[in-house]
C-alpha cells in the first residue's frame, strides 16, 4: 500500500469512528447545499453513521427544514470537516439522497435514535420564530408522543464523489485528492499542491 492509499484509508477510518464517538474531531461537520437562488447555504450537523466501502455519510434531518428541500431540488453537496487535534481537513464533494418519513433507511435510523433525541423532531418547523421565547427554559422541548417527530424525521445519504485531503505541518503542508465511482473504489488518487 503506498502513501496516498493509506491517508486515503485513514480518511474514511477517523469518518467511521466518528460516527461512533461524539469525542472525535469529525463528528461534527459542515453540510453545504446550494438554496433556491444559487447562493450557497452551510450549517453543521452530526455525522450519524459511516459507511467506508461505500463512501456514504449518513445525516438526519428535519424534512421541514430548509436543507431538506435545497438538497431534494439540488441534491449536489460539499461536506466539510476539520479536526483541530490532528490538524487534518477533509473536503468531500458528492450528491445526497434524501430518505423521508418511513422509508426503509429512516426507520431504520430512527430506530437506533434515544428518546431524547428523537424529541428534537417534536417541535415546531425549523427556522420559524420561536413564540414567547422569554427565558431559557422556553427552548426546552418538553416530552412528547415519538410518532409526532417521527413524522418529521428524515436521513440524508451523501455519497461522496471526490475527497480532498489536507494535512496542515510545520515542514511542508500534504494533500492529496481521490476520485471514486459509484460503487466507491477509487478511480483516481494524486498528489496535489496545498
């Protein structure tokens, strides 16, 4: 295995070990979709589950949301991430699928979701104001029914097309770029300048 292989390898390693520790450096990432207008719209979300083989990164969302309906009419996306501790970036170029409200890949993920986090999807539509939010306790969601966010919730599959690997180093920054097909075996693998 050379050099460009086992950075790539190790990419898509500290990916999948983010989607099982909330402490890794990965596990929060920018999603970036492009709105209605063209302009480019980025938020964070939690990297949910990793699939390596595969090159897919799984998200969850709340199909009332924004994101949802900028990625079902463009659904070409940039996930950004860094990590501060190793100093690395990851920039994956791709498409998303979007799963909605009881399709196989949603119940799926909901399944695995604790209860609190499935209260997340409860409220109401993301982006609308907030009534009587005059104290902290106002943006507390308090317990209800599953199947109400049920309803709402949705798994974004973002099948990357593109890695773009950064390493920041005192002696000489490193990157490198890898292209995959559809199955996700790389197709290309190239050193570039930082």
């Amino acid at each position: 295995m050379d050099i460009a292989e086992e950075v790539e390898l190790a990419a898509w390693t500290q990916l999948e070990a983010a989607a099982a520790s909330p402490e890794s450096g990965f596990r929060y990432v920018n999603l970036c979709s492009v709105d209605a207008d063209n302009i480019p719209q980025a938020r964070m979300v939690v990297l949910r589950r990793t699939d390596a083989v595969g090159r897919v990164l799984e998200f969850h969302t709340d199909t009332r949301s924004a994101k949802w309906r900028e990625l079902g009419a463009h659904p070409h996306a940039t996930v950004l991430g860094y990590c501060s501790q190793t100093r690395l970036q990851l920039r994956l170029k791709g498409k998303v699928e979007c799963h909605a409200p009881g399709s196989p890949v949603a119940e799926t993920a909901w399944e695995l979701l604790p209860s609190w986090t499935r209260a997340t999807y409860t409220g109401g539509p993301p982006g609308d104001e907030l009534a009587l939010a005059t104290n902290e306790r106002s943006f507390v969601s308090e317990p209800t029914n599953d199947t109400d966010g049920k309803l709402h919730f949705g798994a974004l599959a973002f099948r990357a097309a593109t890695l773009d690997w950064f390493q920041l180093v005192r002696e000489g920054n490193r990157r490198a770029r890898f292209s995959y097909d559809d199955s996700g075996a790389v197709i290309v693998s190239q050193w570039i300048n930082p």
